[in-house]
C-alpha cells in the first residue's frame, strides 16, 4: 500500500468521452490490449495504489462500460454532456468524502500502459499539484507546458488555444494529474468556459495553482508509451506491440529462449520453468505455467493451462484449460479442451481432440481421435480415428477404459460403455456395450469374399 506523503488517494478515472475515432459499436475503453480492456488496466493500475475511492466517470454507453466491471467495488459518476475534463473531475468529486489534505489522481480510462512505477512517480511527490508530462517530437493536438525562465510551471495552453510560439513547446501534459483535494475543489469551481473549445478545462487549475504560488510539479515522463492514450485502432495496434515486445524480452531475459521476441503475444500471465523454450508465432491467453524443460512449438495456441516438466507441444496445437503431469508429447495438431488432464508421459498426436477426459500414464492416443468425457488408464493405446460417442443429441455420456487397454483403428465406443483392463477391441469395432476385462470384442460385419467378381463397366464398353 502506498498513500502519497500526506492524506489518502481518491482516484477518479475519465472514461465518458465517445471515442469516435475507433469507428466502434463498442465504448473505446473496452477495447482490450494483451486480452484486457484498457479500462481494466487502468483500474488495475490504480488498485496497485490503494485508494480510498475510485471513481469512474461514464458517459457514451456508459451502462456497457459499468456492466464489465460489476466484479469490482468502484463508485460510478454520470457525466451526460462531455463539458471537458474540468467538468468531468467536477463531477468524479461531487459528494467525495475527502479530507483537504487527501489528494485526488486524475486517470484516463484510454491510457493503458501507464505503469505502477511511473504513477508512483507521480504520488509520491509533495506538491500541491503534480502533473504528468512527456516531452513529444510532435506535440501536435496535446495541452503545451508553459513554464517561466526559472523552469517553474506556470500554465498549460491547449493546443487549439494557444500561439505560435506557444505550440513550439514539446513539453505536453499528458493529461494525468494529482492535486490536494482542499484546493482542487475550489479551483475547479472557478473553472470557465471562455476558450477556443468552450469547455471548462481541467488545465487551467495549473494557472490558478501558479497565481496562488502553490507548487506545481511536473513529474517527466521518460517512456512515452507509458502516457500514450488510445484514440484509434492504430495507436492500440501500436501499444499492444510495445507492451507484447516488452513483455517477452522480460520472459527471455527471465531465462526462457523465445525464437523470436516479436513473434509471441501474451494476453494474461505466462509463468515458465527452466529451460522451457518456445518457438515463434505462439499465443498464451489468460493463466498458463510451463514446467522445466518444456518445448512449445511453432503456431501454439495456450489457455489457463499448466504443462508438465519435461513435455513437448508440436506445432499448430490448441490447449485450453488443461492440465498434463509431466513428459508429455502433444501434437502437432492436437486440440486439448476444458478438462482434458494428462498423467506422466502421456501422448496425444495428430489431429487428435480431448474433451473432459483423462488419460492415464503413458497412454497413447496418437492420430485422428476423439475422446471426451472418458477416462483411459495407464499404458493403453487408442488407435487412429478412435472416437468416444458421448452425445447422444440430448445428453453427454462417460466413457471408462481401463488399464494396458487396445483399441483397434477406427473404433466407436458408444457412451456410456466401459472397457476393462487388458481388453482389445478389433479394429473397426461399434462397440454398444461394456467389454470385461482381459476380453477381445470385435463388433462389425464379418468379411465376405466372392471370386471372379465382375467390376461394372461403363455403360458402351
Ligand atoms: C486533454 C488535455 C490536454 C492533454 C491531453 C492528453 C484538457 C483540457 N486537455 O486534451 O492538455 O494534452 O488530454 O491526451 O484537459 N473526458 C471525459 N469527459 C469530458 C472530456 C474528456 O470523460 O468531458 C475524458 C475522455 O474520455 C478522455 C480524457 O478525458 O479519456 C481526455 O479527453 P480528450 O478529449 O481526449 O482530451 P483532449 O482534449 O485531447
Ligand atoms: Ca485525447
């Protein structure tokens, strides 16, 4: 928990704005980088502060945007008319229960690279206002820092406000702010509307701090991503890059050999062992852990799973909400679903679906198969294009097969129907019901054989 020096944080996020230049039926903020949406890392950004309050103000389909977050415990301000960021912070404060020393830290709800590192930057410091700037080669479009001979900050112009000489300043505020929340209200009271834009700007509190010779620290921003806020798709196409390279340069520099640092996303958190490597144009989505030694190859695609030490993923895999032990072989076009586990050594080939279903130590189940809502035992071997019938149209059916278990290519095992240890099943096999164990089914149509048969010919040969 970290309180700026003197009273309590109460954050106000702004997230009314309409977001236009997305060309979205959907709230700009709720457009997601690395799987989740920039308001959430936003918000996330902020619980890492602990606040005593956090405020969301909402406008444009702002029921949308309040409806993604009914998880968490955040107090929801209307803003109907978009009347400027001063208006916005008039609102997010209305009815706050502040203290005056409390401070107030004004978040963009579009700014979604902005790291716990650089906002404690910003809490920490002291002044009465502090401001988060970032020098541009081009500032065009964003509020100028306007400061005197001695670098004090005087006042910040906008862009559409401001002179010539004023628009040479590369010096922009970024539009995030921390102020002593005695002095904001009365300040932002004051605000007026008498500028190129005819709303109540959020800036000029900055020119009323200077008059009242209150100090006004701007905390400078060295990494501009970091401030960067998202207007359209390209700027959130070119964050999610930023934030997807710096992500793996710190998996390899953590030990993991990535084939190619800009050719693997990860949308959630990917924790690996030792020496686990993974090859280029894989995708890791939500919670996933690799144990030691394990290789992922090319075009993988990993959710909320865990992979065993020691196992190999083949190329053009889909894994999602698995688990595997350890020295397992999968793939290459393997598709494990929710609840497909596998014990030790385990091996899932070619074109091969889990779904719910367990797979015992060093069982096999190697090309073209489906098996869900089943159970195989240790040391069995599925052949190819083994499938386990688990619906019947309505309902879902378990499939149990025991232990040192074979099953012959292209067999049907109709669910429910269990298959005892040391059974064999002849390839070919509709297998209706339960087979013992140790016993040989066979289940399809004896083979006749005619001689000298006749083909048909082409009718005019
Ligand atoms: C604002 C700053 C500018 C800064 C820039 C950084 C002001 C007057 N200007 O400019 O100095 O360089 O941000 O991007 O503060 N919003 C609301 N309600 C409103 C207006 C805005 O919620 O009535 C929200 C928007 O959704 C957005 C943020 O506030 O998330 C900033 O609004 P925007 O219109 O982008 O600000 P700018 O005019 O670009
Ligand atoms: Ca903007």
């Amino acid at each position: 928990m970290k309180d700026s020096a003197t009273g309590r944080v109460h954050v106000v996020v702004l997230a009314a704005g309409k977001g236009t230049r997305m060309r979205s039926s959907k709230p700009k903020v709720l457009h997601e980088l690395a799987g989740r949406s920039m308001l959430a890392h936003c918000l996330d950004t902020a619980a890492a502060l602990n606040p005593a309050t956090v405020r969301v103000v909402i406008g444009h389909q702002g029921e949308a945007v309040r409806e993604s977050q009914s998880h968490r415990n955040l107090d929801w301000v209307w803003q109907h008319e978009q009347n400027g960021t001063g208006h916005a912070v008039q609102l997010g404060i209305e009815g706050l229960q502040a203290r005056p020393d409390d401070r107030v830290l004004v978040l963009y709800a579009d700014v979604p690279l902005l790291g716990a590192d650089l906002l404690a930057r910003l809490t920490g410091s002291n002044a009465v206002v502090s401001l988060l700037t970032v020098h541009m080669d081009d500032p065009t479009g964003y509020g100028r820092i306007l400061r005197d001979d001695t670098g004090r900050v005087l006042r910040i112009v906008e862009q559409k406000d401001a002179s010539e000489a004023e628009r040479e300043v590369r010096e922009v505020n970024t539009g995030i702010l921390m102020a002593r929340y005695g002095e904001l209200e009365t300040w932002l009271d004051r605000l007026e509307s008498g500028n190129a834009q005819g709303e109540l700007y959020l800036t000029d509190i900055i020119e009323m701090a200077a008059a009242e010779d209150k100090v006004v620290e701007a905390v400078i921003a060295e990494d501009a991503w970091a401030v960067t806020g998202v207007n359209d798709r390209l700027a959130l196409s070119r964050l999610e890059r930023v934030y997807q390279q710096r992500q793996a340069e710190a998996l390899a520099l953590a030990g993991t050999t990535v084939a190619d640092t800009a050719r693997i996303d990860i949308r959630g958190s990917l924790d690996c062992g030792q020496d686990v490597s993974i090859d280029v144009d894989c995708v890791f989505e939500g919670s996933v852990r690799l144990g030691d030694n394990v290789h992922i190859g090319p075009h993988c695609v990993l959710r909320d799973c865990e992979i065993g030490p020691g196992s190999t993923v083949e190329a053009f895999s889909h894994i999602d909400g698995v688990v595997t032990a350890g020295d397992n072989a999968i793939g290459p076009y393997a598709r494990l679903r929710p609840g497909a586990a596998l014990d030790s050594s385990a091996k899932i080939g070619n074109f091969v679906e889990i779904k719910a279903a367990r797979i015992g130590a060093r069982s096999k189940v190697n090309h073209l198969s489906y098996v869900g809502d089943a159970r195989v035992g240790d040391d069995s071997n599925l052949g190819a294009g083994t499938i386990t019938c688990n619906y019947d149209g309505a309902n879902k059916h378990h499939t149990e097969i025991g232990d040192r278990v074979f099953v012959g290519s292209a067999t049907q095992l109709v669910a429910p129907v269990s298959v005892g240890d040391d059974a064999t099943i002849g390839a070919g096999s509709t297998i209706t019901r339960n087979v013992g164990q140790g016993q040989l089914a066979v289940a399809r149509a004896r083979q006749s054989v005619i001689d000298g048969w006749q083909r048909p010919r082409k009718k005019g040969d």
